[in-house]
C-alpha cells in the first residue's frame, strides 16, 4: 500500500528481450514505460506494477538492461526464474526455433503465457502448445501490436462507423530494402532471418500479422494462396562472411474471406519503398476508400471519388492523391506493444485473482474485443490457418479493436467527414471534374437531415443526464 493505492506485483520472466524487438518495444517502450508512469491502474486506488525478470544467454547485455531501472532483476538460469512463484507470467521473444518448448516448460510450471509471433514454426508443435495450455488451464496470448498501431485503430473506426458501405477488397503492401551487407551498408535484420535451417524466411515472420489483422478487421479466411520467393541468393553475415539464403525475402498471398471480401498481401525485404510507409492498407468499399499506414490514414467518400477516363496520350488532369482527406486522431495513441501489455489488466479488482493465486494480468478486461480467440496460435498456412490451431485458447489477453465511441461521437464523426468530403465534391465541381449539380444539393440535404438528427440526439442525452441527476 503506497499513499493509499493498492499495488498488485507480478513478476513476469522475459525470455530473450536482448534481442532488437524484445529489447526496445517490449522491455523498454513497454514494460519499463509501464513501471515509469507507476503501473497500470485497474480501479479506483488499485494498480498492477510489473516486476519484470530477464532471462537469456548473455549476462553482459542482461545486466545492462537490467541496470535501467532498480526493481529489474536478471538471471541465466531458467528453471531458477520459473520455479519462484514470484513469477507468475513467462514472456517468449527468443528466436523462433527456441520457444516452443520454452513456453511448454513455462506452462508446466504453471506460468501465465505471453509471447511473440509466431508461437512454433510447424502446424504440429504450435497445435501441441494450444492443447497443453488449454488443458493446463492456464491464461495466454500472443503479440498482435499491428491492431494497435495508429493507423489501423483509425482503419478500425470507419470500419465501425459503416463508412465504407459494403467492404469489397484490401490490399496490403509491406516491406523495404533490406541490405545485403555487400555494399558497404549494415544490414538492418540478422542474418538467421534469411536461413530456412534457423527457422527464419518472411512467411513465418509476417503472414501470421496479416492473417490477425484479417480476422479482426475484415472477417474469417475461408481460403489462402500463398507464393514465396528468395530474390536475393547470397548475403553478407555478422561475421563479415557471405553465406547463402535459404530462406523466402518476398511473399505473394492472396486470402478469400467467407463475406466474399478479398485481401492480397504482398510482403518483401527486397522492394524499394515509393509509398506513403513501411506498411500500407488498401480499404476499397462501395460507399468509400481508405488508406492506412503505420500512424496515419486519410479516406475518400464516395461522393468525392474523381470520374477519371482512360487517356494515356496526355498528361492526367486529375491529381488523384489530392482526392483524400486526413482521418483525424481523436485522442493520443501510445506504442502498440505497449497498449497490448496494458490490455492484460483485470476487469474487475485483481484482489480475487491474487487470493486465489492466478495472475492478475491473465484477466479479462472491459475494453477488450468480442471475439473469444486471440487470432493466430501458429504460423499461416495448412492445416493451422484454417482451424482450431489458430487461435489461442480461450484466455483472457483479448484484443481492443479501437476506441469505443459513443453514439453521439459517432454522429459527430460522420458529420465531420461528410461535411469535408460535401466541400471537397464542390471543389472537384469547381474544376470541372463533377458535373451533377443535383447529386451535391442531395448531399448538402443529407448533411442538413443529419444535422438535425445530431441536435435531436444532443437533447435526448442531455434530458436523460438531468433525468439521472
């Protein structure tokens, strides 16, 4: 008890958090930001503090790491960490081929299990993990931060607020020139990326992310093609050696989604970048556009959609990236890795959990998605993309699928983007690109019904709040 709060420690052992992505998004952006701004609060004087414990192979860098903040404990040992039951959590960022059966041994000791992606590199150890932890009973999750990144909780509110009418298609484009090391430039990802025999290749690396933001966005997969490719034969190792690439640089996937949507995914550390960002999202739906990236999305409605003509003998008198109209953000958005961790919080007071020795954290919480699975358990394709293997048990690491806005913010949305796009159809009239006079004074109608709908709305809040008083 600290000034009257409640604090609920939980030791949670983080595995491999020397690496790039468990060191900087989990360990430092997350849980550290976590213990910096004093925990994560679950209820009126009560919080969840995080004691985390690295775990690896490299006691230098542990020890460097865990000198950032004072209650950061490290050790070498394992099965010292998970046999203290002071640690109720086991976090996996290891390379690939090591964490299944460190998550097997984490769940044998009756550790709550939060990992990154994906969780095996075969259908058949990934399905083994699922059934070892459903019938151990324990909480577990995987790492799905794409959900989380700005652009695509903004992605997630048109979606939400009907904007798009009936959604058609999506098309995804990531990736960036990654070096070989042979041109005097460092490589940005490790060499074991590119061997098949150390479990790397960029199937197994980020079809898993597409497959969960598919299923939380757009609908179930109901079937998936998928070609890989290694373009480049030969790099350049950490030791200043050339080895050979084993492993896929590029894949080529096409999902078809049981609501007839198709999404294609094109995924490549061999493509130069002549794009808005590392990752793009295409939403075309019959009503409105939208694209998301990284941090920012920007829409086009319908009714501000250009009538371009085929004409490859002259020069285009339609600028069509002018067409498109900032989604605003509406509060601000912390880093995605960080977020999940917050979302394991309990819903309710973890005093429960705590007497009962279940790990706070592995609760449920109010702010979490409707779907009962967590999304992808294993790697895509086969037998583990279609069924049961893909999703988690059913624990309590749900996903938030964005900001849950009120009836009246939602009003207050539409309007906004309808007034906007109704102004950009004008100008677009103005230009002579739009000639249909009348379709703009049914808009201007349209935005005049809504208006009066937003005022109607505001009077019934307000007589419902006195009502309350």
């Amino acid at each position: 008890m600290t000034n009257g709060t409640k604090i609920h420690n939980v030791g949670i052992i983080m595995n491999g958090v020397t690496g790039r992505m468990g060191t900087n998004q989990h360990y430092i952006r997350s849980i550290l930001a976590i213990m910096e701004q004093g925990g994560v609060r679950v209820g009126e004087g009560e919080v969840i503090m995080p004691r985390p414990i690295l775990v690896g192979r490299n006691e230098p860098k542990l020890r460097r790491l865990a000198a950032m903040h004072e209650q950061v404990r490290y050790t070498t040992d394992l099965e010292a960490a998970l046999a203290d039951p002071a640690n109720q959590v086991y976090f996996d960022a290891q390379t690939t081929g090591r964490r299944a059966s460190a998550v097997k041994r984490a769940i044998a000791a009756g550790k709550h299990v939060y990992c990154e992606k994906p969780t095996a590199v075969s259908t058949e150890a990934a399905y083994e993990l699922y059934e070892v932890a459903r019938k151990a009973g324990v909480k577990n999750g995987v790492v799905q931060d794409k959900l989380w990144l700005p652009g695509l909780v903004k992605l997630k509110t048109l979606i939400d607020t009907g904007f798009f009418g009936e959604i058609l298609s999506v098309r995804g484009e990531f990736g960036y020139w990654v070096f070989t090391g042979g041109d005097g430039v460092e490589p940005q990802r490790p060499s074991w990326n590119y061997r098949k025999e150390d479990d790397g290749g960029i199937i197994v690396d980020m079809l898993c992310h597409w497959r969960y933001v598919i299923d939380n966005l757009f609908g179930k997969v109901k079937a998936v093609s998928c070609l890989g490719a290694t373009h480049v034969k030969e790099r350049i190792g950490e030791d200043g050696k050339p080895y050979r690439c084993t492993a896929d640089d590029a894949a080529y996937a096409t999902f078809e989604l049981e609501n007839g949507v198709v999404a294609q995914f094109n995924s490549s550390w061999t493509v130069r970048v002549r794009r808005d960002d590392l990752l793009i999202l295409q939403v075309d739906g019959t009503k409105g556009s939208a694209v998301a990236g990284l941090r920012d999305c920007v829409a086009q409605h319908s009714s501000a959609t250009p009538r371009p003509t085929w004409n490859p003998d002259i020069d285009s008198p339609i600028r069509f990236f002018d067409g498109w109209t900032q989604v605003p953000t509406y509060k601000p958005m912390d880093n995605a890795f960080k977020v999940q961790w917050e979302a394991q919080r309990a819903s309710s007071s973890p005093s429960s959990a705590s007497k009962a020795g279940k790990s706070a954290p592995g609760s449920p919480c109010r702010n979490c998605p409707r779907k009962p699975g967590l999304g992808p358990f294993s790697v895509p394709g086969g037998r583990a993309s279609q069924g049961r293997a893909s999703q988690l048990t059913r624990g309590s690491l749900r996903l938030l699928y964005g900001p849950r806005m009120t009836t009246l913010l939602r009003k207050l949305f539409w309007l906004a983007l309808f007034l906007v796009f109704t102004l950009g159809f004008v100008t677009l009239f103005d230009h002579g690109y739009v000639t249909n006079a009348k379709f703009i004074d049914d808009s201007r109608s349209e935005v005049n019904d809504l208006i009066q709908l937003l005022h109607a709305s505001t009077a019934q809040k307000a007589k419902s709040d006195d009502s309350a008083k």
